[in-house]
C-alpha cells in the first residue's frame, strides 16, 4: 500500500500522539547507540568528539517534534559527516575552531534552505535522486568511508588523501598495531555477531566499545584514544558563526540541502509504504531543516536520517516521533558525563563505522542493473566512480550525477518513473 502523501499542508507543529512505554524503551535503545556512532562520524566529519554530542542532542528532538515520519531517526550520520568534511576541509584546518564554526554555519544554512523548500512545498526534490544515482553514490560514498577508517582501525595516522591514506595505510603492515587490529576485530564480532544471534536489539555497539575500553585500559599496549572529551551544554550561540563565510557557501548550501535530503526521505518514505501511513514529504524537508539550523546555533554539524537507529527503533517497539524525541533527551542527559567517553579507542570507534556502511558497497546490485537497464546501470557505474574519484567533494559528483540523470529521463522518456502525488516515483 503507497503512502498518501498528499500536497495539503497541516499544522506547524503536527499532533505528537501520547507517550507510550514502547516509545520510551525504543528511545533508550536509539540513545545507547546514538552516543558512540555520534562520536564515529563527528572524526569522519572532521569535528571534535564533544561536537558530535552536541548534533546528537538537540537535532533527535527537534525533528521529532516537526517532522512527518513516525519512525525516522535524526541526527549525525555517516554520509553527511563525509559531504561535511568534503566541503570544509578545503577551507579551515580539521579539528580547530574555524573548522567547527564553519561546520555550524554550514548546518544553519542548509537548514534556512531547507525550510523554504518546505515552505515552499517542494519535497518533491528528493526525487531528484533517482534510484540509480542513490545507488551508485552510497556505494561510491561507503567505499570512501570505508578507505578513511582504515588507518584508525590499523593503528596508523592517517594521510591528508582519504582514499590514498586507506590504500597506504594496506599495504605498509610493519606499521600496522596488533592492538588496535584486535579492538577493532573484537567490535565487529561482537557487533555483528550480537546482531545474528540476539537481534537488532541487541546492544553490541555498546558493549563492543566498553569491552575495548577496558581492554585498552588493563593492556600494556599503547593504544590511541578519542582523547578528552569536555562537558558540553548545547546553547545557542548565532555570534559566534563566521556569517562573512556565508556568501562563500551558499550554492553548496542549496546543493547539499536537496542531495542530503535524498536518504532521510527514503527512509520516511520506505516506512509509510511497508506501515501504509501518511507521510508529508515536505514536512520532513522542514522537519530536516528545522533540525539542521538547530543544530548550526548551538554548534553541532549537518544531520541526516539514520538507517539503522530507524530500524532499531522499528525494532524497539518506537512507534511515534515521541521515540526521536526521547533519544535526543537521554543524550541531552548524558551530556555531562561525555569526559568518561575519552576512554574509548580510536580503532574501535573506527570499527562501528565500518560496520554501519560495509552494508551499503552494493557492488552486485549495480552489476544487477547494468544488465537489467544498461542506461540507469551506467548512470549508477559513473556516480559510484565519481563519488570515489572526486572525494571528499562527493557533493560535485552527485551533482554531476544528477544532471546526468535527467539528461538520461529526457532523452528516454518512456523510461520515465510515474511520480505518485508528492512528485516521487512509485516504484
């Protein structure tokens, strides 16, 4: 059964249903994964630890609260992180302050833009990604993701090259740390083998990077830590952005708001068609921005939506936004013990990233389509060659590929996907 997703705007704030207990153990599930996969990707998105708290709390919360999917988790996501990074790095010095404040600024806007997209009722632009380009960019992007582990997990600094520092990084194994392979050996078992045995349910990100920080801790070995991690309180601070920056980013802002709009919307929508709800897809574009500015005013970095903290919430029993919500408030919580995540090694951290996309290297599926649709496999082929040819600016590839896309729809129209009321297509 589709997904109504009628054109008819509803109240600003929707109705939030009742509180339920199954929203609550739901929440907590969401949390206690949220926390450390918020640390991973604040490294991939090239921003303090402490800064990936902050986009774990307030985003989870406001989203919950305007979005349209009762289901979709918000905040730091491994994708985002990396277009963060891509788009940054090429101006301020991973890791310091204009670094960070760069990354905040980029949210604001790309929230501002997203929020008149909505306004404007103009969802319909996540479907600008078509099917092929999706494919062929998270697999081109995991692949990166993937690459940029790899010295972590080795126990290596890594290079100023993501996909060289990865290769460099396999083929110089007398630099290679025992210790550090093993932490991030015994995350992946514990996290996928948990997962087999026990479920989804199963909190094997949480007890794989404790198991490594006591191991790290008792051992002899010298292992390389996350490192401190400050007490942070996510107040909104707007003067310290660098607005003089804004013109400067504008155009990958507008960029950037619709491409990354592309897996949040996916994942709403894949839940409205199996759960056979409403979903607004251009209240979750609002809902989305409103979550991205918040998180630029008080210093955190772009968000996405989660495929796995969505299906572990599916999982938990999450049934309404009242999930989200929840998750943001425990992060919020925790907040002020974030120093006793500092003992936490680089390796293992590294590790749950791999985990989380390894999924996504869909290299059979494209294989799939070139045979089943020569033109959509070759527009799949070259955005996963240009996602990893042009990294970190994955942005211009999707770019690219995009364009390329309706160049393909226009010169075969009878190929064309039927759009369903909202502008997406219904296959």
């Amino acid at each position: 059964m589709a997904p109504r997703t009628g054109p008819t705007p509803g109240p600003l704030i929707p109705h939030l249903p009742r509180l339920t207990k199954s929203d609550m153990a739901a929440a907590l599930s969401v949390a206690l994964l949220l926390i450390p996969q918020c640390l991973a990707y604040a490294e991939l998105a090239g921003v303090p630890a402490h800064v990936g708290l902050v986009a774990a709390s307030i985003p989870p919360i406001v989203s919950g609260a305007f979005g349209s999917s009762a289901h979709l988790q918000t905040g730091p996501v491994a994708l985002t992180a990396l277009v963060t990074f891509g788009i940054v790095s090429g101006r301020a010095e991973p890791g310091t302050d204009d670094y960070v404040a760069l990354a905040a600024l980029l949210a604001v806007m790309v929230g501002a833009i997203r929020i008149v997209l909505a306004a404007l009722r103009l969802g319909r632009a996540a479907y600008l990604m078509t099917p092929a380009v999706v494919l062929g960019f998270t697999t081109g992007a995991a692949l990166v993701i993937t690459s940029s582990q790899l010295p972590a997990m080795l126990g290596r600094p890594g290079g100023d090259d993501v996909l060289l520092g990865g290769i460099d990084a396999l083929v110089k194994p007398h630099l290679w740390s025992a210790a550090s392979i093993g932490l991030a050996a015994l995350v992946a078992v514990v996290i996928i083998g948990g997962r087999r045995v026990a479920g989804r349910r199963f909190p094997g990100v949480l007890i794989a990077l404790s198991a490594s920080a006591l191991l790290a801790k008792v051992g002899s070995a010298t292992i390389d830590m996350v490192g401190e991690v400050p007490r942070v309180l996510p107040v909104p601070n707007p003067g310290a952005l660098p607005w003089d920056a804004a013109p400067s980013l504008l155009v990958i802002a507008l960029v950037v708001s619709v491409i990354d709009f592309a897996e949040p919307a996916a994942i709403a929508r894949q839940n409205a068609t199996t759960d056979g709800v409403q979903w607004d897809a251009s209240r979750e574009l609002g809902g989305q921005g409103i979550a991205n500015l918040a998180s630029g005013l008080v210093g955190g970095f772009p968000v996405g939506g989660s495929f796995s903290r969505t299906s572990l919430n599916r999982l938990a029993g999450g049934r309404t936004r009242w999930s989200g919500i929840g998750a943001g408030l425990i992060v919020l919580a925790l907040l002020p013990a974030a120093p006793l995540l500092s003992m936490i090694p680089r390796s293992a951290l590294a590790a749950t990233v791999v985990v989380a996309v390894y999924r996504l290297i869909d290299i059979p599926g494209v294989w799939q389509l070139l045979r089943s649709s020569p033109t959509q496999g070759t527009v799949a082929l070259a955005t996963a060659i240009l996602t990893v040819a042009l990294e970190p600016k994955v942005h211009i590839a999707v770019a690219v590929a995009v364009l390329a896309s309706g160049v393909v729809a226009i010169l075969t129209p009878a190929g064309r996907p039927q759009p369903d009321q909202d502008g997406g297509s219904n296959r």
